[in-house]
C-alpha cells in the first residue's frame, strides 16, 4: 500500500479506457474484465476523480453507456470523453460540413451537425458499413474538394473481437489517404488534444491525472 | 516525318498500355480513343513489334482481349503483359498458396494455382468484392501467418469511369499494410521486373522499346 501512495503522491484524477480495461472482447459488446465493475466502484467511493477516455466510435455514447451500466459500471455519459463529440466540436469550430464514413451506430451524435453540401470527410471506425461503395463515396467527395479534409476518429489499425481480429478505421483513413494523396487530421486518441479536452473536462493537471 | 524517324531510330517495339491509350472510360468496358483502331492497324503492318503491357486485374486477359477484339482492335491474349498471369509466376517459383482477394472476373486467371491452406495474399482491383467482410478476411489470413506476404496487382490510386472516379487496388493495399504492419510486394507497373517480363516476351532491350 505504502508503494501505490508513493506513486499516486499529488494525483487527483484517473483517465480510464473502457475496452481492454473495463470490458474485453470488443464491439460485439464485450463482457466486463473480472473484477473491474468493483474496482470501478472502489475508485469513485475514493477521493479521485475518474474519467472515461475511449476511442469508441462505432456506437454512440448514450449507447455504450447503456451497455455498461446494464452490465453493472457506475458510469455516467457526461464521464465519457469519445471522439465523436470531440469530431462536432471541431467541425462547428471550423465550419465544417461532414460528408460521414460512419456506422449507423454512431451517426446520432452528429444530429446537430449540417451535412448539406459537404466540405470535408469523417471517418470512424464503420465496421461492415466499410463497403466498397460507401469508401468509394467518401473518396469521390474528397476529390471534389479544392482543399480535401479528412478527420478520421481515431486511427486504430485493427481491434479484437470474439470472432477475431477486426480491421479498424485507420486501415480506412490510409486507403482515403493514399488514394487523395493528402493526411487525415485524427481526432481521439493518440492526438494530445484529445487527452487535453479529457484533463479539462476533469479540471485537472496532466501531471495531476494517471 | 524526319522527326519521327530519327526518334524512333533505333526503336524495334512499342509497349502500348490498353486504358488510357486504346480506351477510354475504364472497367465499365469503356470506349475505343477515337483513331486508335487504326493507329494500332498502322503500328501492326509496319516493322516494330507490339506489344500490350497493362495493369487491369480485374477482369482475365482473356475476357479484356475478347472485349477489345470485339471493338476492332487487331489485338491476341498472348500479346498482352498484365499482372495476374505475371503473379502466377511469382507464386509458383516462390511455392506460396494465395487467398485471393481479387473480382470473380480475374479469379480463373488462378485457376491452375494452389489455394488450400494460404500462406499470402493476393490482392487486385475487386471493385464492389472490397466488403468490410472480403478485405478483413485477407487481413485475418495475414495476420495468421508467421511471414506474412501480400501481392499486389498494381498500387493504382484510382482509375477513372463514366460513373466518376473509382478506388484502385492501392487504396486497400494501402489499408492491409497499415493494418499488418507489412510492405507489399507489387506486381505489374511500376515494378521494373513487370515491364522487363513484357520486353523478354518481345525479345527485345530496354533501349529498343518505347
């Protein structure tokens, strides 16, 4: 115990990620890690602030909060830092009207978002919605733009499921990215405004979280 | 006339590609550039030898040449350099079994190849056969493997068709790269070896082609 004080000296605040730590298995909703509900737990009734900080972009939040507190998480959706809100913040920021290579699953969270007459691509992770005509759709509408931009949610290359291993959206934003000859700009994880926008939403230091 | 004799002096073959200079449009079937039957008649009855070097893969040599005979074009399969035929080569003299990520159109091109238990992957242009489902299928066989190696038929960015632009193989080579962390071997141009087959076929040098 003495250990883990000296390592948490001046930590206020712990980012958590949700695949691989609370749940495994992946997108066709995973089952929880043993032991990871109540460890949860034990790390809210503490003095630490906790935060959720995911690269999930087939579902949307509300959703895969859903799925999380039925399987017993103390988890709310405002804890949840994802990058398809963050994508909204930048598109509204820059003026930017998305074409979107998105799943079903997700397009909910860009409701508030005008795709009229687009002027950039978004990118996330689209599983079988990957078809030849919708990346090929994508492209068409990059190459139309004087200044294509690309915004790819994350820039995953592939993640496990039970069925196997899954090619993620990064596989997608290089195919985008070779065939227009331009690079993708990634909102999410490992970009460092993505964790900045989670340590603010937290109030808290960089070196205050873990 | 002058001219072009002193630059074809010298000359004793030409390397024709087939889209772009006898057809326009691409892989709907496209159209013949106008002159260019009879340019290829002329070029026929004179001295140089001809030959075709293309980087369709997505349909057989034999099923391109029927279309382009049946258009007018004075044009045999056994005069043309593309890389299906060409990866036949490679796969036999390196003992490797593909799984084929390829359009049904090109699959009989392979017909004499052994597919069972794959040890690479061969990918060419697919078209609508690039599903989420057929391009993770290949990442997955890749990923199995303990030296994975991926063929490709060309690295076109994309090609052009009546419809508008379309993705060409290089796009997913690209995204099966990322995904594996591999570099794929390219067969067909720009590969120096494709055009260097074309030319042992005409029986010619480098400097006695254009």
């Amino acid at each position: 115990m003495a250990a883990w004080s000296e390592r948490l000296a001046g930590v206020r605040g712990v980012l958590l990620d949700i695949s691989g730590v609370l749940l495994d298995g992946g997108k066709d909703g995973g089952v929880p890690i043993p032991g990871s509900v109540e460890a949860l737990a034990r790390l809210k009734r503490s003095q630490l602030k906790v935060r959720f900080c995911t690269n999930e972009s087939q579902v949307s939040r509300k959703d895969l909060v859903g799925l999380l507190r039925h399987m017993g998480f103390d988890i709310s959706e405002g804890e949840v830092t994802s990058p398809a809100p963050a994508a909204c913040l930048v598109l509204k920021e820059r003026g930017l009207r998305p074409h979107l290579l998105v799943s079903d699953g997700v397009r909910s969270e860009f409701h508030r978002i005008d795709t009229s007459k687009p002027n950039c691509v978004v990118i996330a992770d689209a599983g079988e919605s990957f078809s030849y005509q919708n990346v090929n759709k994508a492209f068409q509408v990059l190459m139309e733009l004087e200044n294509p931009v690309l915004i790819s949610l994350g820039k995953g290359r592939y993640y496990k499921q039970t069925s196997g291993l899954m090619l993620d959206v990064g596989a997608y934003m290089k195919a985008l990215e070779y065939a227009c000859g331009i690079e993708a700009q990634v909102v999410g994880k490992p970009a460092p405004e993505f964790f900045q926008s989670a340590l603010r939403e937290m109030g808290l230091e960089a070196h205050e979280a873990q």
